[in-house]
C-alpha cells in the first residue's frame, strides 16, 4: 500500500483538530505548471539555454557547415530541457507537499517538501491581503501581517511574496481561481475582525489600611497607649 506522509494529521493541512466554533471554509493547493512557471521562472531558464544555443550557432556558421554547427548547438538545448524538467519536478513536489486552509478565523499553511511546516496566521494579525492575479485565472494572494513578527524567507520559499525579503509575506502561490479565493478570504476575515472580543476583567487589588501602608503595626488589645514625654 502507499505510504501517506500526512497520516498524522487529523485534518488534512491542520496539526489539530479545529476548535469548536471554527468552520473551513477553502482547502486548496498551488497549479504546479503556474509555480514553475512563476515562482521557478520556468520561461526564463528555458529562454537562457536557447540564447547559449542560438549564439553557439551563430558563431560556428563561420567556421564550419551549417549542419556541424547546428550539432555542436543542440546539446545547450538538451541541458535546457533537463534543467526545465528538473524544475517543472520540484514544482510539482511543492505543490504535492502544500495544503493551504482558509477558514472562518484563519489561514492555515502547511508548506515544504523536505522541511514541513505549519503557519496559523489568525485574522486578528493580518494587516492587508494582496491578490496578483494572473491570465489564466491563477494568481497569488499575499498576507501583510501586523506587529513584529518575522519569518524566514528560505523557509518559506516560494510561498512568499516575491522579492520582500526586508519583511517577507507568506502567500498562497499560484492557486487556481484565484480571484474567487481572495474575496472569500475578504469576507471571513472582515466578519471576523469585526466581532467582538469578550475577556474577562481581572479584579483591582485591595488598597490596605492607612496603617499597614505606613508599616505601623495596631496596637494589641488591652495595651496602654503610650503617653507623651514632658
């Protein structure tokens, strides 16, 4: 039988079972080909590799015929199909390994193949969410978190928004109807923020007596009081 790497979870993306009162409202995980080709550049790599080919055969064409030019070319285009292979699999493990849960009081993340983790990011700690979506109705919904909080940008890669490595955003990259997600995400998180927090208030100390604050200690019952000197 295969082996589930996730069977401890109770909760498919969730270390633990939710508290009572919280619903989930989206699971969802990124489209593979969007993360290579975004967050790996797939497109890019691929284009560098026909650069190195195209100049290798320009340069040869002087030198030698056209067909030995175009052999001593090709393997710079078989290196950049391995390369991209290599990469479109990664993508694929990443998006494999995430589970990304949005509910009625937070967003949840369980990101990383080989190092897993799991973020709870509350409502309460969001300052904004910002959605970059892209044509294919795919895009990435970025959350700028309030306070001093800090992750590691390695850490989290490429579930971050990209390039704010000052203070990095966890994401949820390249996830399918995207558009539709985000105001889900808006909603909850409005209903959310703007219920009210009930805490119990704690009680004032009691003010001591005037003279245990002074230190004086009453006197016994039945002393005599003390007469004043001449």
């Amino acid at each position: 039988m295969p082996h589930d790497d996730f069977a401890f979870e109770p909760v498919k993306g969730l270390p633990e079972e939710p508290p009572k009162g919280e619903e989930i409202l989206w699971q969802g995980r990124p489209d593979w080909w969007a993360l290579a080709l975004e967050s790996l550049s797939l497109k890019w790599v691929m284009g560098y590799f026909v650069f190195l080919a195209a100049w290798r055969l320009v340069a040869a064409l002087d030198l030698m015929p056209f067909a030995q030019a175009v052999a001593i070319s090709t393997p710079f285009i078989v290196m950049g199909l391995i390369v991209c292979a290599l990469l479109a699999l990664i993508a694929w493990v990443q998006a494999r390994a995430t589970v990304y849960t949005i509910t009625n009081r937070r967003v949840a993340m369980r990101v990383g193949a080989a190092l897993t983790v799991t973020l709870n990011l509350p409502y309460t700690h969001v300052a904004n969410a910002h959605l970059d979506l892209r044509r294919r109705g795919t895009g990435t919904i970025a959350l700028e978190l309030l306070g001093e909080t800090r992750f590691s940008y390695l850490v989290l890669w490429p579930h971050v928004r990209p390039w704010h490595l000052r203070k990095p955003e966890p994401a949820l990259r390249c996830i399918p109807e995207a558009e539709r997600i985000a105001r889900l995400l808006a909603e909850a998180a409005e209903a959310r923020v703007a219920q009210p927090q009930v805490a119990r208030a704690t009680p004032p100390a009691a003010t001591p007596p005037a003279a245990a604050r002074s230190g004086d200690r009453p006197a016994p019952a039945g002393a005599a009081a003390p007469v004043p000197a001449e």
